[in-house]
C-alpha cells in the first residue's frame, strides 16, 4: 500500500497506492493508512483488483503466448 514514488510504481498500481519519497512521507502517509481503517480497506481492495488483473500468472501467459 505504500510505494516509492517514482513513475515505475505509480503506473504498475495504477495510482492506487500511497506514495513516499522522504522518510518523513513514510511516516506521515502510515499515519494517514493506520488511522483509517476503511480508506486502507479501500486502498487494499483496489490494489488487489489491480493485482489480480495486471499480475496473475495466468494475465502474464496469455500476453506472452500472443506475442508468438
């Protein structure tokens, strides 16, 4: 849920995460994710959807298969 930020991150989790560049940001947005129980839900729920969807091996072989 939280994730480096920098374009390689936010586009492989679509921006669905929370970002940090500093150790000040880490803190901060683990702040902002532990006080809101149903936000992390949320950000948990629309990770795993985009998980699911972009990175099951079963998404990653049919793309490899069509490239031959």
């Amino acid at each position: 849920m939280l994730a480096f930020d920098c374009v390689y991150n936010r586009a492989t989790t679509e921006e669905k995460a929370l970002y940090w560049k500093t150790a000040d940001d880490i803190v901060r947005q683990g702040k902002t994710l532990f006080a809101d129980d149903l936000r992390r839900s949320l950000i948990a729920a629309d990770l795993h959807e985009t998980g699911t969807r972009l990175y099951a091996w079963e998404q990653i072989a049919r793309r490899y298969n069509a490239l031959y």
